[in-house]
C-alpha cells in the first residue's frame, strides 16, 4: 500500500524514509499484530515505535538505536560550542 500523500517540503529522502519506515511498521507490526479495538492498535503501533527508537539495533548507525545515536551525536555537538 502506498501512502495516501506526501507532504512536498519534505526532501525526496525524507520521503523516502518515511516510505520504508512505514513498510518496516506494517511487515513487523500491524501484520502481524491481532488487534480488538482502535486503542489496541495505536497502543501496538506506539510500543513497536519505542520499540524500533529505544531498543531495536541498526545496522546502518553500526548496531546501535536511533535513540542512543543521536543522544551520542547531540552530547558530541554540544561540546564542541
């Protein structure tokens, strides 16, 4: 399923990003999730986002989360002002 729209300030990667994000949160949540009720899915959808932000490994940031990589590269940043 493609996105419904995608806003134009957004830069082509951003958009991209957020494509393959929302491909990730169906294909490891929502399919496979078993939802009652509208509240079960946004809690599901919620745990899955801290989930892929606070505990998830990326390969891509060298195994590390999103979460703890960029508190490492705002902590670096802030010391160098």
């Amino acid at each position: 399923m493609r996105p419904k729209s995608i806003q134009l300030s957004y830069s082509f990667m951003e958009d991209l990003k957020v494509v393959i994000q929302d491909e990730k949160l169906k294909a490891e949540e929502l399919y496979i999730g078993r939802y009652k009720s509208e509240k079960d899915l946004k809690e599901g959808i919620a745990n899955y986002i801290d989930f892929y932000n606070n505990k998830r490994p990326h390969s891509v940031i060298r195994y590390s989360t999103p979460q703890k990589y960029e508190d490492r590269f705002y902590n670096k940043n802030k010391k160098r002002k």
